[in-house]
C-alpha cells in the first residue's frame, strides 16, 4: 500500500498495527458482553483499556479527513463500520461479486444481541444497506440510500453462520432499485431476512453541500466521485 505522502514501508506497518488493534477490540468487546469475571477484575480491565486510549487518543484527524489508510478509489475504508477491518464495530463483512449480485458470510457474537440468542434487529438493517450499497458499486453504480425497508421473516441466531445477498433489480437515470437477503448460511434459501432499498445519485449541487469539506489525509480536496468510494469489494 502506498501513502499519499509517497511513505510504502510506513503505511504497511500502520495497517498491521491498525488491524491487529481492531482484531483485539473486537475480541474484548465480545468478552466484556460474555464475562462473568467478579466486578474487581472487570474495574481492573476498565482501567487497562483507559490507559490504552490515552496512548493513542492524542493525535487525531477531524471528521472531515480519510484516514491516511483509506484509498477510496479503490473502495479500501478501514473503518468503515460493518466492512472495515479496523473497526471494531465491524464484524467485519467481506463482500465479493457472485453473479449478477454480491454476497457475504459472517457469524455474530453476543456484542450484537437483541432477544436473547438472537441478532437485533437493527443490526440487519445496517449489515442490509450495507450490502445494497455494495450491489450498487459491483453493479458500476453509486447512490445513497433514499428509502430502506426490511421484513424480517424470522429471527437470526447468534453463533450461528449466516450468509447475506444483494443484487440491483433496476436502475433509471439516477436511481437504483436494490434487493438484499440474510439467510442461514446451512440453509440459504430460507430467508430470514428481506430488504428493498433505493438508492439515488446525488445532482452535483448536493454532492458539493454534503462533501465539499471532505479532505484526504494530506488535506487535499477529495470527494467520494465513483462507486468505490463509498463501497469496498473483495477483489478476485
């Protein structure tokens, strides 16, 4: 990976180090959901990862600036935070073409409970526009989400493999008409899952009002203008 200040060798240390970091976040949210360790051990992990983020909490890029690893030209944004595989948010989702759409697989631990033993339901919303925004990009489209509903057919059980799916069903000028599913990834033709969704292009005037501000790590202008900005794809 290339830096945009020209630094290869850097970068690639800090997208280790950033990895592995979101790699032991998510193993320590999915423990401090699980523990049943005695409130002193807990104050005591408390107080270990206080003084983890004070060691890397002073130095920090403004919402309005990429990080310094996102390359959006090539769909690459770490921390997005349902693909990202630096945030610990992220399960994360790897995405890839399948077909005429895209598809995903992943298994979800108790930090994304809802009803006992099972996925909330917001969840899937957001794993859903997710998906329906990939479809859009494999499909050399781009948009952001008008209008986003789900069915949910039956609940989804956490620890359980699951597989995801979206295709575009129809484009008109700016507009995409979008379908997504989850499903059990032992049984993917009982859905579980089902999400429509319309995403619009935005006219020049509104992209310029919502990205004007938006920089890339040196401070360069640099608006998402293409559909990998905005969607990361496994590519083959």
């Amino acid at each position: 990976m290339t830096s945009n200040d020209g630094g290869t060798g850097s970068d690639a240390d800090l997208m280790t180090a950033t990895t592995d970091l979101g790699a032991a976040l998510r193993e320590l949210i999915e423990a401090s959901v699980t523990t049943s360790e005695p409130a002193g051990e807990v104050a005591a992990a408390a107080e270990l990862v206080r003084a983890a983020t004070a060691r890397i909490a002073g130095s920090r890029r403004p919402a309005s600036q990429l990080p310094r690893l996102d390359d959006p030209s090539e769909g690459l944004r770490v921390f997005n935070p349902v693909t990202g595989i630096a945030n610990p948010l992220a399960p994360p989702l790897v995405v890839r073409r399948e077909g005429d759409g895209v598809v995903a697989e992943t298994t979800l631990g108790l930090a994304y409970e809802g009803p006992p033993t099972f996925v909330h339901g917001g969840m899937s919303a957001l794993f859903m526009d997710q998906m329906l925004g990939s479809a859009a990009g494999a499909a050399g489209l781009w948009g952001m989400t008008a209008h986003l509903e789900l069915d949910y057919r039956g609940p989804l059980p956490l620890e359980t493999p699951l597989v995801l799916r979206a295709r575009v069903e129809s484009h008109e000028g700016r507009k995409a008409f979008i379908t997504g599913t989850i499903a059990l990834a032992s049984a993917p033709e009982e859905i579980r899952v089902e999400a429509r969704g319309l995403f619009i292009m935005p006219r020049p005037e509104k992209q310029a009002a919502y990205f004007g501000a938006v920089t890339d790590a040196t401070g360069r202008h640099a608006p998402p203008r293409r559909p990998g900005d905005a969607t990361a794809l496994q590519q083959d």
